[in-house]
C-alpha cells in the first residue's frame, strides 16, 4: 500500500473506477439478472484484470520475505479472515444452521459476500510473484526483469489451460496463477516505463485510448474470474489482450483526469467497498423490491449501496483500521 507521501491520486481515482465497476456489475447481477445493462461483456473483460494491474504496479519486495509476507497478511490476509467470518461463517451458521467452511473448502464457495474472494487470491499472487522475482533475480540479475515477465506469462497460460480443462485449485491458487502476467505487466509498467511520471498528451492518450476500446469492443472475452471460468471456444491470448487494453484505457483516462472527489475517495478506500457491498446490496433490494422494479430498482439500489458505503468507509476507518487494511495488526 502507499504510504501517504507517496500516493498517487490519479492511481486513486483509477481504483475507483475499478471499484464503481464492481458494484455496478454485481447490483444488476444479483438485484435484476434478467436486466442486462450495456457493455457488460467489455465490463467483464478486463474489470478484474484492471485490479489486479493496480495491486502490481506497487509490489515491493521489502527486506525480506519474513516481512513481506506479515505486510501481505495484514493488508489481504486479515480483512479477508475477518469479513468471511463475520459475513459469511456466522451468518450461515446463525440463519441456516449449517457450516460455510465446507463449502469453501470443497466448492470453494463464499455465502453472502463472494467479492472478498479476491483479497485471497490476491494474497496468492503477491506470494507466488515475489518467488518468481526471487528466482529470476538468483538465476539472472541482470535480466530478472525479462525472466520475471516470462515466468509470469508461462504460468498465467497454465492458470488459463487450468480454467479452461475445469480444474480448480484450493485458495484460488488457479485463478492466482492466471492473473499473475496482469500483475506483472503492472509490476513492470511501473517500474520500467515512463508511463507513471509521463506529462499526459492529449493526442498521443486519445489515440491510445481510441485503440484500446476497439480492442476491448470486438475482442473482448466474457471472463469469471472468481471461478478461473473461460468460454471453451475463446483464445486464450485475448484474455490478456483485453484485459490490458481495458485497463490501460482506464489508467489514461484516470491520468488525464487526476482526480474527482468522491469517486477518489472511495479508490482509496476501496477494499472496505469491496468487503462490504454485497452484503448492503442484498439488505437494499430487499427493501426496495416491493416498490420498485427493473432499471428503477437498480438505480435505487446502485445509489443507495453507495451512499451506505460511503458512510461504512467514514466508520470503519475510524472504529476498524485494523481489519480493514488501514492499520497494522502483525507489528512489521
């Protein structure tokens, strides 16, 4: 995470893009599925992969594995325990008398709050991608970046030739490993491009983003990504394709704007959105469908699950930094 001398506010406003993203996809998925809402098969191209790019563009390796793996765990590890227990164990326990542990065990399944899935799989590819730096920087320093990059793009296809023959791995170590060349290619955009500290030229983005939506528009590959779940007649590639394009057209975007306040804010602040949402969204649609259906519910339920996050944010980072990812709990 970057500290706060060092944040980057259109990288913020870019997670805020990502994270609206969400919350918009998921409160037409589980308010309204039979109402589709346009550009939803782009939307899921590369909504995921723009995520994971963002969680690279800031690995650090840190003095040592020891303390990379306690910064890893306070910042993914203990939101993710906590949420599933408070969220999804407890409930499942309290309302249907039955044990969620086994599920997710078995079926790697998340009741009532299935987004949280990802700060676990995150969790993985932060780990699986400081071996790979570790290895490639042991075998060749001079070239441990290109080694990186190739052992992440090897390992990515076997997560995507994982998905694609239906085979799923315990703790989303497939999904991991398929997500691994995105966060590499963030790792790398970072680290050895001049994209981050670049003046932004208007002409030179606009065609860049120009480029990237036609990519995205007729290339764009229906991914799930919690369940590493590909459609069988895709190309493999396009998934990276897209999934880069999308997020570089949104990084342009996030970097000619800069900053818009509230959608900002919720960038940095975006992992309480994530743990939360689902569970609002399902309280709200509750309320609102006897009174509303269709687009007008989900516009209902879209600002109101917002608006409650808003205020989930201004609560917990005061009341719960600890599980929240703003404050430590493993002393580093």
């Amino acid at each position: 995470m970057v500290t706060e001398s060092k944040r980057i506010g259109w990288v913020d406003l870019a997670k805020g893009f990502c994270i609206l993203l969400v919350v918009v996809n998921h409160v037409f998925l589980w308010v309204n599925k039979s109402f589709d809402y346009p550009l939803e098969l782009q939307g899921r191209a590369f909504r995921m992969p723009l995520y994971f790019v963002l969680s690279g563009l800031f690995f650090k390796q840190y003095e040592n594995f020891g303390g990379f793996l306690k910064r890893k765990i306070n910042k993914l590890l203990i939101p993710f325990l906590f949420f599933f227990i408070v969220t999804s164990i407890l409930p499942c326990a309290v309302l249907e008398h039955r044990s969620a542990l086994t599920d997710f065990f078995q079926e790697r399944t998340i009741y009532y709050n299935n987004p949280i899935w990802f700060l676990l799989c995150l969790f993985v590819v932060n780990v699986v991608f400081y071996l790979v730096h570790l290895v490639a920087k042991a075998v060749a320093s001079r070239y441990q970046t290109a080694i990186v990059l190739t052992m992440a793009t090897i390992l990515g296809f076997v997560g995507l030739g994982l998905g694609a023959l239906h085979i799923r791995l315990p703790f989303y170590f497939d999904t991991a490993l398929s997500a691994l060349p995105l966060f590499a290619f963030g790792y790398w955009l970072f680290r050895h491009t001049g994209f981050m500290p670049a003046p932004v030229n208007p002409l030179r983005e606009g065609l860049t983003m120009a480029a990237c939506a036609l990519v995205v528009w007729f290339l764009a590959v229906p991914t799930i990504w919690a369940n590493n779940d590909f459609p069988d007649d895709a190309t493999l590639l396009l998934v990276y394709l897209t999934g880069i394009a999308g997020t570089m057209m949104v990084l342009i975007l996030s970097k000619f704007i800069r900053r818009l306040p509230l959608i900002s804010f919720w960038g940095r602040y975006s992992i309480i959105i994530l743990c939360t949402h689902q569970v609002v969204i399902t309280v709200v649609s509750h309320f609102t469908r006897r009174w509303l259906t269709g687009g007008w519910q989900v516009l209902a339920v879209l600002v109101a699950t917002l608006a409650v996050c808003h205020l989930l944010i201004l609560f917990m980072r005061r009341y719960m930094p600890h599980v929240t990812a703003q404050r430590d709990v493993i002393r580093i």
